[in-house]
C-alpha cells in the first residue's frame, strides 16, 4: 500500500514536471512560430518577386530571339511567332477557304517566313507533294500579286513563277516539292487543295 502511495506520488510528481516542461516549450515554440511565420512571409514575397523577374527576363531574351513565348490559342501552332492551321483534310477553293478561316477567327496566310513553313509541313506531313493555299492573289489585277492585306507579294516566287499557266493561276500557293527552289508559286483558285489559316495575335 505504501509502495503504491509512493508510486502514485511519483506519477503526480512527474506529471506535474512533464506538463510544466510541456507548457513552457508551448510558449516558447508560439513565439518561435510567430516569428518563423514572419520570416516565411517575408521569404514567400522575396519568392514571387523573384519568379515574376525571371519571368520578365525569360520573355526579355525570347524576344531577343524573334521568339514569343505567348502561345496561339487551340488549334493553332506557333511558327516563327505566327499562329496557322494548317488543314489538310477540308480542301476547298480559294472563296471557301477563306470562309472556313474566318470561321475559326482567322483568314487565310500570311507567312513572314515561307521556307520555315515549307520544312515545318514536310516534317509534319512526311511528304514533299503537298501544296497548300494561303493568302495572297492577283484577282484585283492580273500581274498584281497582293496579301490580303494588300501588301505586294515580291519574294520567294520559286524560278518562273508566278506564270499564270493557262491563264487560271491567280491565287497564291506554298509548293513542298524540292524541285521548286522557292516555295511560292500561283494555281488555280477554284482548285480544291488544302489550305492554311493565321490567326492574328
Ligand atoms: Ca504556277
């Protein structure tokens, strides 16, 4: 009975030593949590700023290239900082095709850069035979080849091009096929070919 009077005495005696150790260490932890937490605060802001300056710089060195990290919104690609869609498998007349681009928004093709898009269709396709329409004619006045937007077409003709063969080639064409040093040549508008869309940023 002593034994067990002594042992709970212990227990108490312990008890008592744990919860004042425990609480002490709870006041001392509350205000180390505080100040851990000001710290936190100040480091997750140092952070963000940081991420916002390397993003910033990021887009600063893209540009730096020619390059925009911006992308085109879906389905269109991004090719030298255009936005195409490329449509192989609706081919349509000139008139149509143009319809179909405004419907997604967009017209017919401009490409700044025909070679890049003459390499980016044969890797994508596989193939060296694919022609595809863009933006460009000389339906306003024979001879007079325009962009839609009425800048004048005066490069990457492929030799002897545009020769209005057969006098029905008034529309503009990208050619895949090596044997056309360049890449532009003219067709058919009525011809049922596959086409490419921009989307203007
Ligand atoms: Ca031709």
């Amino acid at each position: 009975m002593r034994g067990s009077l002594l042992g709970i005495h212990a227990l108490v005696v312990l008890l008592l030593v744990v919860t004042k150790d425990v609480y002490g260490e709870l006041v001392v932890n509350s205000q180390q949590h505080q100040d851990l937490t000001a710290v936190l605060g100040v480091l997750q802001r140092a952070l963000l700023n940081t991420m916002e300056a390397v993003s910033n710089l990021t887009q600063v060195v893209a540009k730096g290239h020619g390059l925009d990290y911006n992308e085109c919104p879906v389905p269109f690609i991004n090719l030298m900082n255009q936005c195409f869609y490329l449509n192989k498998v609706d081919k349509l007349d000139f008139e149509a095709s143009r319809k179909f681009c405004q419907g997604m928004g967009a017209d017919l093709a401009q490409p700044k850069y025909p070679h890049a898009l003459r390499v980016y269709i044969r890797d994508t396709f596989g193939d060296t035979r694919s022609i595809f329409k863009l933006g460009g004619s000389d339906l306003v006045e024979e001879g007079d080849w325009r962009w839609l937007t009425g800048e004048s077409i005066t490069e990457w003709w492929s030799p002897g091009q545009p020769d209005d063969y057969r006098g029905q080639q008034d529309c503009l064409y990208v050619q895949c096929s090596p044997a056309y040093k360049q890449p532009f040549d003219d067709g058919g508008c009525q011809s049922k070919t596959p086409f490419i869309c921009e989307y203007k940023k």
